[in-house]
C-alpha cells in the first residue's frame, strides 16, 4: 500500500520497543496489558510503538519442546491458541486502536491470528499496524513459519507484504527469521521503508548482527522486539511446563530487543532478561543522507542484471460464483 509521500515531520522524534511477556494464552489480558504498555510509552513521547511476535495471546514456545509425534499433546495446545487467537478485524483490533489512538502513536503488534476467511482452524503469525487514529493500516502474515512453528503457523502469501506511508517515515517490516530472507527484504527496501520493524523470538547472536545489517542495508532504522519470558510466565496448569521445561533455565528468552540507527549503529538496547520498554531518538536526515553512499534499490541496484518480481496476488483456498445471478443478466 505505497503511494504518494506524505508531508514529512520536521526535526526528530521517539519510538519504542516493548520487551514484556504476555499473559500466557490469556486473549483478553494480554490484549488489556499491550493497551496499558502502549499508553506508558506515549507517556514516555513514544510515537511508534512495536511489540514482539506472536505477542496475543503468546509465542508457541512448546513447539521446541514437545517432539512432533506427540499429537494428542499438541492438539491441546493448538486448540487453546485457537481460542485464544484474534480475528482481524474484530474485538481486540477494535480495543488496540482504540489505545493506539489515545496514545497518538502509531502501533505495531505481533498475533496469532484465526483464519476467519476460511475455515476459522488455521493459525497465522502476523504482525498488525496501527494508526495514530486508531485505524488498522494493515496486517503482514509470515511467509514461512520457521521450522517447529510449521507444527502450527500456515504460510502467508505475498498480498501482505508491503509498506505503509505514515507521517513519520514508511512503515514495514518482517517477522523473526523472514528476515534471513534476502528478497523479501529487498522488496520493502525497494517500496522505500524508512522505519523497518522486525518483531521475534530470536535473541542474542547472530540476530543482533542481523539487525544491524538490515540497517546498514537498508540505510533504515530498524526496531527489533522480542518477547522476554520467564517459566514463571507460564502457568503451572498447562502439563508441558513440568514435563519438558524442568531443566531450562528460569529466563526461557532474554529478549534482546534493540533499535540501530542506518549506520548500522546500535542506538538502544540490547535490553536482556527484564521487562521493559527501549526508546531512541530518530533523526529524519539519518534516512536520506547515508543513501548517497548506498541505496540498494536505487543508484546501488543493477536492474539491468537483477530483477525481482513480487506476486501481490490474494491466494483464497476457495471462490464461489453466484450461476442463477449470472443466468438472470
């Protein structure tokens, strides 16, 4: 959804990344407590708000534990994340807008979302972008899931795949490890993404490189959250824990979110085995005068060589055609 650009605002401004855990497979409180993180970071003067993957109602942390053969064990669990999953749009689109708008800050939020234009029993690993109206500008879903998450998260298609212009900058993103993907990335670079959000659960090296490789890359500031979990977060009703999770250490996910700058300068973070929100300061002449050197889809690019094509095509699993109107015209 590229266009036009709007007008640009002037000097610097403030964006966050909320490192928390969720209330573990709980919809409605997680939902409750990313609205009061959201308003504590506009307090804070943040006008860009982005939180981890697969935030509501939580990251699918069991699938690194249970081994796939154990069905009947991960048939519970996946129809509680269903439950608990969020339709888009709906209630907790509605409820997040509405925390995004009075806080006046652009919002982005990773979900497991419920597959409602379809058989409603399908689960997708997207990321959903507010306006500062409270209006949802869209939704990306992951393109691949990575390796155990397959056990639970479909594959996204290329219709959400892009940028959206805002006030303050173009706005995209990739999810966790689609990040290693090296044409997606460069499609959002080639759609002009200046504030490049990568949502996760991975932490520590060689993620941290990544991103600042994004961001020397891309010559965009890049934010990246994750989710900081304890065994604590997870309450001791779901079996899994006792039985799989004993000898892992208290902190399961440091977090390591962190925020670089276009030089690929860390400029917040990485914050590591607490709850919090980072904040630094984006200068709007970062995203224009580093790209004399190197702008990838621009005097850097070779499309005389190299090409790159994007299918933006909606893949529906079904369509239906109405005969009897079709006789009647």
């Amino acid at each position: 959804p590229s266009g036009a650009r709007v007008p640009d605002v002037p000097g610097s401004f403030r964006v966050a990344a909320v490192q928390a855990s969720p209330v573990f497979m709980n919809h409605d409180a997680t939902v409750e407590k990313a609205c009061a993180l959201i308003a504590e970071a506009a307090t804070a003067g943040a006008k860009l708000v982005v939180f981890p993957e697969a935030f509501i109602p939580a990251y699918p942390l069991w699938v690194w534990w249970i081994p796939a053969g154990r069905t009947h064990e991960m048939r519970e669990l996946y129809a509680q994340l269903l439950t608990n999953s969020v339709v888009v749009p709906g209630p907790a689109t509605e409820r997040i807008g509405a925390a995004a708008c009075a806080a006046g800050a652009h919002v982005v939020i990773g979900i497991n979302e419920r597959n409602v234009e379809a058989s409603g029993a399908s689960i997708y690993n997207s990321i959903l972008f507010f306006g500062p109206d409270g209006s949802l500008l869209g939704k990306h879903r992951k393109l691949v899931p990575t390796a155990g998450e397959r056990l639970v998260h479909a594959q996204g298609d290329g219709s959400t795949l892009g940028v959206f212009d805002t006030p303050l900058g173009r706005l995209g993103g990739l999810i966790c490890w689609e990040n290693y993907m090296p044409l997606a990335r460069y499609a959002l670079y080639s759609w002009g993404v200046e504030l490049y959000v990568a949502p996760t659960w991975d932490r520590g090296e060689p993620w941290l490189s990544t991103l600042r490789h994004i961001a020397k890359e891309g010559r965009c500031y890049v934010i990246g959250c994750c989710i900081a979990m304890r065994k604590s977060d997870i309450p001791d009703r779901f079996a899994f824990k006792a039985k799989y999770l004993d000898t892992v250490p208290e902190w399961i996910n440091a977090g390591d979110s962190a925020i670089v700058d276009p030089d690929g300068k860390m400029i917040a973070g990485p914050a590591s085995n607490q709850e919090t929100i980072i904040y630094a300061e984006v200068k709007r002449d970062a995203l224009r005068g580093p790209k004399w050197q190197l702008d990838v889809t621009g005097h850097y690019s070779r499309p005389d060589v190299l090409q790159l094509v994007v299918d933006k095509r909606v893949r529906a699993v079904m369509r239906t055609e109405d005969l009897v109107a079709e006789q009647k015209q």
